[in-house]
C-alpha cells in the first residue's frame, strides 16, 4: 500500500511501543494537558526525535553503532522532513 495515497491523509503505519509504569503515567498526564489522545501524542514525540539531529546523534552514540550503520539525518530545503543518509552515501536527492 503506498502512504497517503487515496487515504485522506490518514497514517497506515502502525508500531507497537512498550512502555513501563511510570512513562505511562507520564505520557497519560501529558495528553490529558495538551488536550490529545496518548497515543497521537506519543506519534508527536516520537516524530519530533527522530527529525532532531542531536537527538538521533546521541542516540547512536550511547547505543554504539557501527559506523557503516551510522545515519546522518539531512533535511532538503524543499522538504518537511529530514531524510537519513547512511555513512557513505553522496546523493541525498534519489
């Protein structure tokens, strides 16, 4: 199925976070102050980090990835989100 084709905008990817306890908590408390459902939030947030590139830079850091899996985020000056470009790779355009 191609994203957003005939769908009215709507998301067709789906994936399943476990959270424990307390960040349930956290996130329940969170939506109920930003007025949204928890789990729309949690898409927010979780789209938020991986277009952050510090966020995404400290992640392979701490997780210690193989430099040939290391991702760059890349942001086009046309485009409204980031794209990644695996280490190595020159033509972010294709």
């Amino acid at each position: 199925m191609i994203e957003g084709k005939g769908l009215g905008g709507k998301k067709v990817n789906r994936v399943g976070v476990s959270l424990s306890n307390s960040y349930l908590k956290k996130l329940n408390r969170l939506s109920i102050a930003c007025n949204t459902k928890p789990t729309t939030l949690a898409g927010m947030i979780l789209e938020r980090c991986l277009d952050d590139a510090a966020v995404v830079e400290q992640l392979q850091n701490e997780l210690g990835v193989y430099e040939t899996y290391r991702v760059l985020p890349f942001k086009r000056h046309d485009a409204a989100d980031v794209t990644y470009l695996l280490k190595g790779e020159t033509y972010p355009w294709g």
